[in-house]
C-alpha cells in the first residue's frame, strides 16, 4: 500500500479507507491533498475487490475547508485552476463505481462539507458541525458546495447557510437532509462499517448500476432519465448475480454473490 504524507489509506475485509491527515491544520485540503487523492481515486477505480470505501478525517475534525494559508496568495488564474483541479477530484469521488460512506467526525466546513456532498451517504457524529463559510472569507464554496448543496436541500436553505456562513449543528444537517443519521463518536466508525456490511451483502453489480442510475439521472429530465435506467435494468439480467440473487430466493436461501 502506498504511503501518503496527508491522507492515511488502508483496506480491510473489502472497505477501503480514506483517512485526511492533517490535524494541526485540521485536515485542511491543500494542493497536495488533492494529488493524493487523484492517486487513490486510481487505484480505486482499478481495485475489483473493494466493494465499499469510507471516507473520515483523523483527530478533532473531518476536514475545517480548502488551506487558507496556501490559498491566501493565489491569483485570479490560479484560484480557477486550484477550483478545477479540486472539482475534478470530488466528480471523480462522486461517480466511483462503490458505494462512499462519509463519517463526518468533526468539523466539515467549506471544501469539508464539499467532500461530504460528493459521498453516497453521510453520517455525523453529535457534536460535529458542517457549513459553507466561504463568503466570510470573500469567497464562495467553489468545489462544487454551491451547486450540490441546493440539488442535495432545499435551494433556500442552501443559500441561507452560503449567505449567513454560519455553522450547521448535527441535528439541524440531519432535520435538513443533509445527513442520513446523527451516532455518537464512538459509534461513528463501527456504525459506519455495519452500514457498508450491510449495503456489501447485496449485489454489487446491482449497487454500482444503482448508484450509476441515480447519479447519471439527476443530471437528466425524468423522461430520458427513465429511459436510461431501462437500459441498464436490462443488462443486470445478463449477469451471474442476479441469477444467483433470484435463484436464492425462490430456493429460500441466502444468495452467494461474485460481482459479476
Ligand atoms: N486552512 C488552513 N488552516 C486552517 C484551516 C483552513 N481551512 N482551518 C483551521 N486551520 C488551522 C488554524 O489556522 C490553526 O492553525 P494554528 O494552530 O497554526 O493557529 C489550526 O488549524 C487549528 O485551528 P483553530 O485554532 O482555528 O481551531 P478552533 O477549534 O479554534 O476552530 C474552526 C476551528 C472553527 C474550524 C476554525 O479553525 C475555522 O473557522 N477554520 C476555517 C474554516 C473555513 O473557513 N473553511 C473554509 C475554507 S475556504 C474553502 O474551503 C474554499 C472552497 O470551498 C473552495
């Protein structure tokens, strides 16, 4: 496994993890953060054998935004390019073909929360607070915050949080939809696993067409939307999976699937 400065990346028993390391800065995404991701994004989507990956920060938060310290210089061409880069990155995390659970352990603010927003599903610990501060910075949430937030909650909501920068509690993310369930600490990483456990015993030829379906069709009308999923509804009745699946449960059995 490679070794990386800012992110600690392991996997155990098919979930890979993906860890932001940079606690004195509060795991702060700086240029260098992105580089590593992109590689780990690669070997993801290369590796058959991870059927889920989680994503966290290591100490007190999940991720406090883009680095500050790095951006403060930036011009105008390399602020857009930083943004590009970033954005790339997050689509990238987006669209793995895996389920991506986000185990938000602290605070997720501005390029934090964007990362959240490119995971499948969100879980927060208590106590943890995410929000988009970037207009107290003079500046806004350009890795993509400004146009998943209000596809993800309601646009008003958004823009509220956006305008007001003001930090959002667990319960207020959760009551929005921003988050699927509020754990404490201490269940944040075993609930985590149990969840990607659970979503690993179900075909993942199925979750990945699943997730393939649903992100490609928000990006659509309904109509074309629907007639894509019909496509690729279609093709899962050519794989060994669904046979097995369909098969186990007539004969009342558990089914047995090879991801294929
Ligand atoms: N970039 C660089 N350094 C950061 C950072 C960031 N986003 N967030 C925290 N740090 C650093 C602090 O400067 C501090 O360093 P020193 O010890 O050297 O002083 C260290 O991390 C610890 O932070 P605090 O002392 O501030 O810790 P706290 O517990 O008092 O406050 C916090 C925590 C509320 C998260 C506060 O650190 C904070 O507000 N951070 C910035 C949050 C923010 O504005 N994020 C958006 C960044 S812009 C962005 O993300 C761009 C984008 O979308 C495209």
């Amino acid at each position: 496994m490679t070794e990386y400065e800012n992110i600690l990346y392991s996997k155990e028993r098919g979930i890979a993890y993906i860890v932001f390391n940079r606690p004195k800065v509060l795991n702060a995404l700086n240029r260098t953060v992105f580089e590593e991701l992109k590689e780990i994004l690669d070997d993801l989507y290369a590796d058959k054998e991870t059927l889920a990956v989680i994503v966290t920060g290591h100490g007190k938060a999940f991720v406090a935004g883009a680095d500050i310290a790095e951006m403060r210089q930036y011009t105008p061409g390399e602020g857009r390019e930083f943004g590009i880069f970033a954005q790339e990155q997050l689509n990238r995390l987006e669209n793995l073909p895996k389920p991506v659970i986000c185990a938000i352990n602290g605070y997720a603010l501005g390029g934090g929360l964007e990362v959240a927003l490119a995971c499948d599903i969100r879980i927060i610990a208590a106590g943890a607070k995410v929000g988009q501060p970037e207009t107290a910075l003079g500046i806004f949430p350009g890795f993509g915050g400004a146009q998943r937030l209000p596809r993800l909650i309601n646009p008003g909501n958004a823009k509220y949080y956006i305008y007001t920068a003001e930090h959002i509690s667990a319960e207020r993310a959760y009551e929005m939809g921003l988050v699927q369930e509020v754990v404490t600490l201490e269940e944040l990483m075993p609930r985590c696993k149990a969840l990607a456990e659970k979503i690993m015993a179900n075909g993942p030829v199925a979750i990945r067409l699943a997730k393939q379906a649903i992100n490609e069709g928000l990006n659509m009308g309904l109509r074309p939307a629907l007639q894509y999923d019909a496509e690729i509804f279609g093709a899962l009745f050519g794989t060994e999976d669904r046979i097995s699946g369909m098969e186990a449960f007539l004969a009342k059995r558990k089914p047995e699937f090879h991801n294929r």
